[in-house]
C-alpha cells in the first residue's frame, strides 16, 4: 500500500466519523429547538386564545345588554296596561308598536301575555304564525317572571323551532312582557374570525356556537334528572344532548378531538350561568414552528461542521457548503415572510373586532340610559296631558288667550321630548368616521343629557364656554368618549360620601382641553402604568375597555386622553382627573 493510498483511507475514515458525529449534534440540536419553539408557539397562542376570547365574550356581553332592559321600558307603558286591563284599541295599538320596536331593535319576537297565561298582544301579529292567542303558561320564563319578577329562559322556539334567549319580566296586573333574543350574526362573526367559539349553560350544555352542528351537545355527562328537565323546557329534539365529539384533557386548558389538539379559554358571560369556551386548534402552528426550528438547528449545526470540515479542505468543497447554506436561509427567509403575512391578518382581523366592540359599548351604554329617557320624557307626556285637557275646557269656555298659553306650553315640552328622543338616536348611530368643527357646548350639553338619569346625587361644577367654540371631530363620537368618563366617574363614587364631578375647559390658539374631576378613591399607581391597555379595571365587574375605546376614538380625531397627575394618584382618595385634548377649529 503507498504513503498516498493511505492516507485517502485514513481522510476516508475521518470523514466518515466526523460525518456520524456531526449528524449526532444535528438531530440533538433539531430535536432541542423543536422543544423550545414548540413551548414558545404554545405560550403564545396561550395569550391570544385568552385575548380572544375576552374579546369574543365582550361583543355578546353588548347584545345582551342591548336588549335586557327593553322589558323594563316596556313596563309602564300605558298601551301595554290598558291591554292587559282588556282594551281592543290599546291591544291594536300594542300591536303595531311592538311590530316597530322589532324591526328597530332586530329582536325576531317581542310579545306581552296576561295572567293567564295567553298572549295579548305580538310583534308578529300580522304573520300566519302570530303568537297572539297562544298559551304560554308552560314555558318557565312565564311561571318564573309571575313568581319573581324577572326571568330567562334559552329554548326552541314552539312556532318557528328557531332557538333562541327569551328574557321576561313582570307588568301591571301580573302580565307578563317577554323578548327573544337570536345570535345568529354574533355566530357568523365568531365563524369567520376563527376557531370554534360555544356558550354553554351550567349543566354545559351548548347553547350558542360557531358550530351550528354541536348546538345542544354536551360538554359533559348529565344525570337522568337533569337530562329529562333539561329536554321539558328546551324542547329540544332526541338528537340532542349527545356528547361534544372533543373532549377535554389536563382540565379544561385544552381538547382532543376531530384529528386535532385545540387550546382552549373559558370566560363568564353577562348572562347568570353562561360561560364562553374558545376552542383554537394547534397542531398545524406547532407542527410548523417545530418544524421550522429543527430544520433551522440542523441546518445551523450542519453549516457548522460543514465550515469546520471545509477549513480541511479544498476551496471548491468550502465554496459547495456556502452554497447550501445560503440556500437554507433563503427557505428560512420565506418562512419567515409567510409568518409576517399571517400576522398582518391576524392584526386586521383584531381591529375589525375592535370597531365591533366600539358600537358594541356605544348600543350597551344605549341599553342603561333607555330607562333615564322613560323617565325625563313620562313628565312631559302628563303635563302635555293635562294642558290638552284644560286647553279644550278653556276653548269651550270662550278663553282663548288662557288656550292660547296652554298651547305654546305643550309645544314647549314637545320640543324637550324631542330634544331627548333625537339625541338618544344620535348616539346609537354607527358613526363613519367623519371629522369636522363641532361646537364643545354640545358635545357637553349632549353627554349631560345622555346621563342625566345617572347623575342624580351627584353635584354638577360645569365651565363656562365661550361663544361659538368649536373642536376638531365627530359630535357622538366626543359625547361618547365624555359620557365613558362620567360614567366611570360616578361608578368610583358610589360608596363615597361626597360625589361631586367637575368639568375644566382650557383653550388656546390652537387646541381645547376637557378636565373631568371626581371626588372619588383616585387611581392606584399600578393601575395607572397599564390604564389604556385592555381588560386592565379596578372594578369587579369591570370589562376594562372603556377607556381603551375613548382612547381610540381621541387618537382618531388627531387628540388625546390622559390620567392628569395629581393629589389622587395613587388611590389616595382625592380623586382621578382626566384630561380630553383636542384641536381648535
């Protein structure tokens, strides 16, 4: 054997030991970044599946809301009373409003029964299928709402086997006012932003879906007992109640099922016993990452024993390893591309949901000043009364200046009903965005009567504004932002012994600032750092995205928002002072 045949032998078995050794740090390296990357996608899709799902229970938090005190609005009114008490043109009269308020609202049924159980009057009175003369006396949410005042009850429709949430409350004369509620838009958007999104009810039966497949299907075993109960009330069909085809694993922080592994988030809802479970599938995005990260570990420990062995050997052989690699971060490269296109969706999808929970927030604030607008506009309605009836008796009697005065007195209060009723229907309008001057004696006056009802006890220290001042934006999207801080002020204030609010106006050549003052506990200093970060609250029940949306709406309207420092920083009692900055027109 020659020097040189010897030594290629010897080279042959080097290469072929450092070739073994290298494909042993390579697949121990591709493994590790798997691990790491894995662990790394499921911690973030941990916070997103979170973030959704708050968001998700948020927009039908706003349905409810919308729709729960409309019962309570109904209650005293006098066509609804003078049915029940059995009059044929109050009945009539019923009809039609009723017939209004749901093509207005969007609630499929709105109906008033008598107790005895039979319907009187219906939205759908006009239809083939009108509820008008039904008996309604074995639905829970009748016998309930007699025996408590109020009620819900989710079920199958009995005329149009439609399921649906029918909320109930008790009237005069023990009548009962009743309205259904379907979610099928709120499932439509749920659908297209992603993942399998179900609402179940205690017994976690699911109730509203994405899916509309699992409706009814159960989350876990039922006993006989609540099973039976459960079929009598919903009227469900005997394909019902049939197992979840996922099922949970280590608790409930994710599923197994349909060939796939989903994370999974629970959320309480505003409904007494309702909670949200977002189901977000994994295994594609895990799978992708950990595949990503092996194939970049290998490639980087290849590429490193590769310069290593290249140091050994020819140029040519050290130009080839180049050439690999830079194939292998060109790969890489569009991996990652393809991981910022996903993401820009993902953004945009997230602010679409955003612009939902803003009119979301706008029509739930509509829901709690409906019962303020019964009350400012119940006066007026009885003086108007009372001045119609002694205007007739003093025409009769031949005086017609005392007639005369009565008169112009009820179109005086004519004009305060429809100064309320129009700026009710101002701030329920879905805004377009469009900015312009707008006088900020308005915008105050507009939020003032927004609010009026919630501001009782509370004292007023109002600015003087100077004549026709006028700011940069959108009327009732700068009331909104105004009446989330009043209302957040007045909601710090309940159990205070002084309540008093404070509106400051400041201007200059060029800008406008609001300061609202309250006499309330102050913002602690660690909720202040995160103060416009969402679902960041002080309160319980708090959702905490008011202050994010008038965050918004002011950096829209090329303004600001901000907490003011002050005696109160910190939660030290003195107060939170918030200041709304806008430009001059």
């Amino acid at each position: 054997m020659t020097a040189r045949t010897a030594l290629a032998a010897v080279g042959r078995s080097i290469g072929v030991r450092w070739g073994i050794v290298a494909a042993i740090l390579a697949i121990a390296a591709a493994w590790g970044a798997g691990r790491l990357a894995e662990q790394r996608v499921v911690t973030a899709l941990h916070q997103q599946v979170e973030s959704d799902a708050r968001l998700r229970a948020a927009l039908l938090n706003g349905e409810l809301a919308r729709f729960r005190l409309l019962p309570l609005t109904l209650a005293d009114d006098r066509d609804v009373i003078a049915a029940i008490g059995g009059s044929a043109a109050a009945k009539r009269a019923l009809d039609i409003k009723l017939e209004a308020l749901s093509r207005v609202t969007g609630a499929p049924a709105i109906y008033v029964i008598g107790s005895d159980g039979i319907t009187i009057s219906a939205s759908n009175w006009r239809s083939a299928q009108s509820f008008v003369g039904a008996d309604y006396r074995f639905r829970p949410y009748f016998r309930d709402a007699l025996a408590r005042g109020e009620a819900s009850q989710y079920a199958l429709g009995t005329v149009s086997g439609h399921p649906g949430l029918y909320l109930s409350r008790r009237i005069a004369n023990r009548g009962v006012i009743v309205i259904k509620l379907e979610f099928d838009r709120i499932e439509r958007v749920w659908a297209s932003a992603g993942g399998i999104t179900l609402v179940r009810n205690p017994l976690g039966v699911v109730l509203v879906t994405s899916r509309p497949a699992w409706r009814f299907a159960a989350t876990r075993p039922l006993s006989a007992r609540d099973e039976a109960q459960f079929r009598g009330e919903a009227r469900v069909t005997p394909a019902a109640l049939a197992p979840l085809p996922v099922a949970a694993v280590d608790g409930e922080d994710r599923f197994v099922g349909l060939g796939t592994t989903f994370l999974a988030r629970a959320v309480v809802t505003a409904q007494p016993g309702w909670q949200l479970l977002l189901l977000q599938p994994i295994d594609a995005a895990v799978a992708a990452a950990r595949r990503a990260a092996s194939v970049s570990a290998a490639l980087a420990t290849i590429a490193l024993a590769a310069l290593a062995w290249a140091w050994r050997q020819r140029v040519t052989l050290s130009r080839r390893r180049t050439e690999e690699l830079e194939r292998a971060v060109a790969r890489q490269t569009a991996d990652l591309r393809r991981e910022m296109d996903e993401r820009a969706e993902s953004e945009a999808r997230a602010a679409e949901l955003r612009e939902a929970l803003r009119q979301a927030n706008r029509l739930a604030a509509l829901g709690q000043i409906t019962a303020s607008v019964a009350h400012e506009t119940a006066q007026p309605v009885a003086a108007i009364r009372t001045y119609a009836a002694s205007g007739a008796t003093l025409l009769d009697r031949g005086a017609m200046a005392e007639a005369r005065e009565n008169f112009v007195r009820i179109g005086g209060l004519a004009e305060r009903i429809g100064a309320v009723t129009a700026q009710l229907r101002g701030f329920a309008r879905r805004q377009t965005g469009e900015v312009r001057p707008v006088d900020i004696a308005e915008v105050i006056d507009g939020a003032l009567l927004i609010l009026r009802q919630q501001l009782r006890g509370v004292t007023l220290d109002l600015p003087t504004v100077a004549p026709h001042l006028a700011v940069i934006g959108g009327k009732v999207r700068l009331e909104q932002v105004l009446v989330i801080l009043m209302q957040n002020a007045v909601e710090a204030m309940a159990t205070c012994e002084t309540r008093q609010i404070a509106l400051t106006l400041t201007s200059d050549a060029t800008h406008v600032r609001l300061v609202v003052a309250d006499t309330g506990p102050g913002v602690s200093a660690e909720i202040a750092e995160r103060l416009f970060t969402p679902f960041v609250t002080s309160r319980p029940q708090g959702l905490g995205l008011g202050l994010v949306i008038a965050h918004d709406i002011m950096v829209e309207l090329g303004g600001t928002l901000r907490l003011l420092p002050g005696e109160g920083e910190g939660g030290g009692g003195s107060g939170a002072r918030f200041e709304i900055g806008m430009r001059r027109a």
